[in-house]
C-alpha cells in the first residue's frame, strides 16, 4: 500500500499561552499535476494568472512576523494555490464570488476569462483539499480555546494597487492596508490595535476593496471567544507586481504584523 501524501496545509506551531493564529491562505503557486489538467490554461497563461491572484510573499511575511515576537504565535499556511481551491469561500451558494465564477472551485480568472471547463464537478477538489482544510482550521481554533479560552484569527492577504476585473468591489478606496472585519468576530478594540500597528505605512482603511475575515464555520456568528481580523496589504508596499519579488518593505510590513500579535497576546 503506497503512503498517504503529505497534507498540502501545515500549522505550524507556537506558544502554548498564545491565542494567536496567523493563517495565510494565498500564498502560494503550487498547482498538481492533476489539478492542472482540468484548467483550460495553457502554461504562459496560468503562470500570468497565478502572478495576478496569489498573494505573494504573505507566508514569507507572517513567518518574519512570527519569529519576531517574544510569544511565537500559531500559524496555518495553505501549501496549494487558490487555483486548486480557494479555502476561505462558503462552498455553496452562499458565496457571492460564486456568481463572478470565484467560489470555493474557481470557474473563471482573475480576468473574467474560463479558468475550467463548463460544467466541471467541483465535488472532487472540494473533498480532497476544501473540506480537510476546513477541518483542520477548526480544530487548530478550537486548540487555541482549550489552551487560552479564545482564539484570534489575523488572516493574512495582500491586493494589487490596480483593481482587476473579477473585484466586485474595485472601485472602492484601496488603501495601504485595509482591514477586513466582522461585525461579531472584530472587537473595535482589535481594529484600533491593527490600525495603530499599521500607520507608518499612510494609513489604513476598512472593508475596501475587500470586507470580512475568515473565522471555522462551527465558529462563525456563534462563539464570541473568537476573534478575527483580515489584513490585505497593498502589494506596491513590498513587492514589485504582478507577481514580482519582494522588496525591502516586507522587513517593515512584518515588524508591523509582529506588533499587533504581541499586543493581542494580554486579551
């Protein structure tokens, strides 16, 4: 019997007294073999694509971030592209992203343009790597309530400087950092603590261009000991775009992540 292959998502372990989860869904370009030959891309194509939806560079950023803290926060890096499956959509149609063919198995691009073909199946992907990725978020959550009796999420992403066609909300302000909240799950006193983390960078700004953050599902709107915040910095801070490397503003973007971990670590 060959072995079962290693998970594609790591969480990465921190403190016993942090409640803290640094989780960085997007990061990376990795595409399977037999993920890729259901995308209707050619090579040059999919290349282009993954320069324009991953958000580079954020695993490098939460990692710097993590190790500069006095209490090492816990971290969960997705190994896989959102192209495979994008873990932070509702898998059904709840999901507005749904209708702009960005579920939770995306249908189209970055430019509005088919990503698979019609009528693919979605059932396979979302049981492989959707539905054990969710699972395992929750769990890595519900460990961090045993241990501390909360739970903070800072899910860490970053947008281009230029919206791009599938944003159904690009024509709102995009500042420096924008900050994703949630009515039940964002306390103002994390935003505050983000906002005062993030100023040298010429200010922040909430829910645009995008809104919300990830919290478990079993969690989400139910459980007020977790809290959760989204943190999507423009990528023309650190890194040359699309999809180029970074630059000597990840250092300070970091530095400026580690300072809000360590101010959530006393409640």
């Amino acid at each position: 019997m060959s072995p079962e292959p290693p998970l594609p998502f790591q969480l990465l372990p921190g403190a016993a007294a942090s409640p803290v989860l640094l989780h960085v869904p997007h990061s990376s370009r990795v595409v399977p073999e037999h993920v890729r030959a259901g995308i209707v891309l050619d090579d040059e194509a999919l290349e282009t694509e993954l320069d324009h939806i991953t958000d580079a560079h954020t695993a490098a950023l939460a990692a710097r971030a993590a190790a500069a803290c006095a209490v090492t926060p816990w971290s969960f890096v997705n190994g896989l592209s959102r192209l495979v499956v994008d873990p932070e959509r509702f898998p059904d149609e709840r999901e507005e992203m749904l209708a702009a063919g960005m579920g939770a198995v995306y249908t189209r691009t970055t430019h509005r343009k088919p990503l698979r073909p019609s009528g693919a199946d979605p059932g396979p992907l979302l049981d492989r790597y959707f539905h054990p990725y969710a699972r395992a978020m929750t769990e890595a959550v519900d460990e961090r309530l045993a241990a501390t009796g909360r739970a903070v999420v800072i899910d860490v992403h970053s947008y281009p400087a230029t919206a791009l066609p599938y944003e159904l909300h690009g024509t709102g302000p995009r500042p420096p950092v924008c900050l994703g909240t949630d009515g039940l799950h964002t306390p103002p006193g994390l935003a505050a603590r983000a906002e005062a983390a993030f100023a040298g960078f010429g200010g922040t700004g909430l829910d645009s261009p995008f809104a919300g953050t990830y919290v478990p599902l079993k969690h989400y709107g139910k459980d007020r000991r977790v809290g959760a915040l989204m943190i999507e910095i423009r990528r023309d801070l650190y890194m040359t775009e699309p999809g180029g490397p970074a630059g000597p503003g990840l250092d300070a973007l970091a530095s400026a992540l580690a300072t809000l971990v360590e101010g959530l670590g006393d409640g």
